[in-house]
C-alpha cells in the first residue's frame, strides 16, 4: 500500500471524527469570540474533502507524512472579523485557549518582501489544550490538530478572489504582479482606515493593543487618536482659554460605585482599568480634551498591577475604586498638568489606566515622603519624564489640598 493509499484509508476512517471535531471547536471559537466581545462577521470551518487531501498529499515530499493527524490543515476554522486591528486580540485569546503547535505570521512574509504580492491573513496550527485533554468530551480528540484562520473581511475576500483567479499559492505572471499587487495595497489601506474611522467614532469602546516589541519614536510619547468633543463631554471639558474645567460634580455623583471586594491581580485589575465606568468618566474626558484615543498598553498593564500590589490599603477592586473616586477631580487636574492644558497639545494617544496610576502617586504624595514618592516614580511609573522636581512638587501641593 501507498503513502497516500494508506493516509486515505485513514482518512475514510476518521472522517466523521473529523466532523465532530469541527463542530465542537467551532462552538469554543465562537465562544472566545463572544465572550471577549469581538466584532466578528462570520466564524465557519471545513474539513477537506477526499479530493483536496489527494492533492495536497501529492505537492508533499515522498516520506514526510505517515500518518492523516500530521496534516494540519486538513480540518480548520476561520474567524473573520471586520477590523484588522482586532486580530493580534483574538490571537492571543486563541493562544490562551488551545496549544498552539505553528503560528504563521503574514508580517514576516511582508517584512521579507515588502512587494509581496498579495493580502495575507495569520495562520495557527493548534490542539486542544492541556486542561481539556482529560475532559470526557474532548478525550477522543486528544492527537488531532487543525488550522485556525484569523483575518479581517479585506483578507478573507482577498483569499477568495486568489482562489477564483486559479493563483492562490501559485506564482503569479510577471507581467500582472504590479496591477496585482496594488489591489492588495488597496485592501490593506481601507483595513487601516478603517480602524481610524472606529477609533474616532468609538474612542474608548473598545481597547487597541499595542505593538511594543520594536516601539517608534513616536510610540515612546504618551497621547493618542483625534475626534471632536461630545455635547456630553463638552459639560465637562470647557475649552475656552485653553484651560480645561473641572469635571460636571452633578455627571461625576451619577456613576455608581460597582467594585467588588475581588482581590487586585492581572486579570481583575486588567478587568477594572477596561471596564469601569469611573475610568472610562475621566479618561474619556482627557482623551476628548486632547483629541485623541485610548489605547491598552500591556507594558504599562504590567507595571500598574505592581504598583498597585505595592500598596497595602489596595487589597481589592473595590478599594481601587473607592479611592479613585474620592479623588476623581484631583486626578484629572493633574492629568491636565502632565499632558498639558492647551488645546493646541496634541497625543499620539493616552494610556489606559492612567487615572489608577495618577490615583497610587497621590496616595504615596500623602505620606508625604519625597523621597518615598521619588523611589515609587521611578520604580512604577508609566512614562520615565514625570521623576522630575516638578512632577514631584505638583503631586505634594495635590497631596496637601484639601
């Protein structure tokens, strides 16, 4: 018997496993997608069908396949969701879920050939975790694998248009590539403008997470997006001479205190700093005074929970809370002088969870301990310019106002 005599007949055997393995995995992506709140178009599966494993079999060195579960592809799932800047998210959610065994980054075929000539999506061959593996339902499934497919609508169209054309992963003829290769740019840029169009509709709707393995000089500044100001945030933002007002008291004793007495660790802090509508209050305040988005900064995330555990009176989420509340004002005021008052002023973006860490220097500035408040700055601060004297003595004359 053949190699590929005997992987059919492996196949014709395990096929309706196959199929159960694909729906089953389609309902877990599905749910991560739900769960975490994705804007998602469509998320569907396939396994191959006989004659596509033929194919694939014979494009395959003689030798490197034994067995049908060594094909990774041959069952897969596709997420397909409407903003490009969606996907490094639900790469990781898909990271957290499932073992990842291959993990195919299009950016890399980018950055080797900048002329690449298509719009490729991320690629993942994965199993089922570890903490699933001696669940019932999902024993017989231990050993398969399959491909995860996660793209935005540009790259899922892109991927079908190839594929009408007869040239998805062929070569492409020379004298077409220029023509072909703009029509991918063209893809790409609407996905681009596409995340700025949702960024200025919705600034803090949703968090944007960022690249900070290679940061830009530009990365390096603290600020963000550009939008006009609400009716609602211009209440609270007057922007008359350039100095920003205090917040609305009568909007800002409208939020309702919903912290919960869960203790302060990554996934509640990060929780906390994206969901609360105190945060969002004051944030979105700063990011509509200065014109400019929210971002999530994992980096910063990282620092903010040590600073936070560092502080014996923040036991929990509620405590955080509590406390920023009571110094709401205070914390944007000092926001105003960090990132300044003047319109003009413009950010590539503001961090989120910025009033938590203006919250914690204003508790340490209370013990009034210049030295103790110069040591928590440059241990746990979320950008290095603010350990200077006036940084310091601004959050003393906040510390000791009434």
């Amino acid at each position: 018997m053949t190699t590929t005599e005997r992987i059919v007949s492996e196949y014709l055997k395990e096929k309706d496993t196959y199929d159960e393995f694909l729906v089953g995995m389609t309902v877990i992506i599905r749910e991560i997608a739900r769960v975490n709140k994705f804007d998602t178009y469509q998320v569907h599966g396939r396994v191959k069908d006989l004659g596509n494993l033929v194919r694939k079999i014979a494009t395959m060195t003689e030798g490197t396949m034994t067995s049908v579960r060594e094909i990774g592809d041959l069952m897969g799932v596709r997420v397909v969701v409407f903003y490009s800047q969606e996907i490094p998210l639900l790469i990781d959610k898909i990271t957290e879920n499932f073992s990842v065994l291959e993990n195919h980054d299009p950016k890399f075929l980018m950055e080797a050939d900048p002329v690449y000539p298509g719009y490729p999506m991320h690629r993942m061959i994965v199993q089922i975790a570890e903490n699933r593996r001696k669940l019932i339902e999902y024993e017989r499934f231990v050993g398969y694998k399959f491909e995860v497919q996660i793209c935005s609508i540009m790259q899922h169209a892109w991927e079908k248009t190839e594929k009408s054309l007869g040239y998805f992963n062929k070569a492409f003829p020379k004298e077409k590539v220029r023509e072909y290769t703009q029509l991918a740019y063209l893809m790409e840029l609407y996905d681009g403008e596409l995340n700025l169009v949702r960024d200025f509709l919705t600034p803090v709707t949703h968090q944007v997470k960022l690249d900070t393995s290679a940061p830009t000089e530009g990365a390096k500044r603290k600020g963000s997006l550009v939008r006009p100001l609400t009716p609602e945030e211009k209440e609270l933002d007057v922007m008359g001479d350039g100095q920003a007002e205090d917040l609305d008291d009568l909007l800002l004793a409208k939020i309702t205190l919903a912290g919960t007495h869960l203790p302060v660790d990554a996934k509640s802090l990060e929780n906390f700093v994206l969901t609360s509508d105190l945060i969002r209050y004051v944030e979105r305040s700063l990011s509509g005074m200065y014109d400019t988005r929210l971002a999530y900064d994992q980096n910063a995330g990282d620092i903010l929970l040590q600073a936070v555990q560092s502080v014996p009176v923040l036991g929990t989420i509620a405590d955080l809370e509590q406390s920023l509340h009571r110094d709401c004002k205070k914390i944007f005021r000092m926001a105003q002088n960090i990132f300044g008052t003047k319109q003009g002023n413009r950010h590539e973006y503001i961090i989120k969870g910025v009033s938590v860490f203006l919250m914690l220097y204003l508790l340490i500035a209370r013990q009034g301990d210049l030295g103790l408040l110069r040591q928590f700055l440059e241990k746990y601060s979320f950008d290095q310019k603010l350990v200077n004297k006036g940084i310091i003595r601004m959050l003393l004359e906040y510390a000791s106002a009434s």
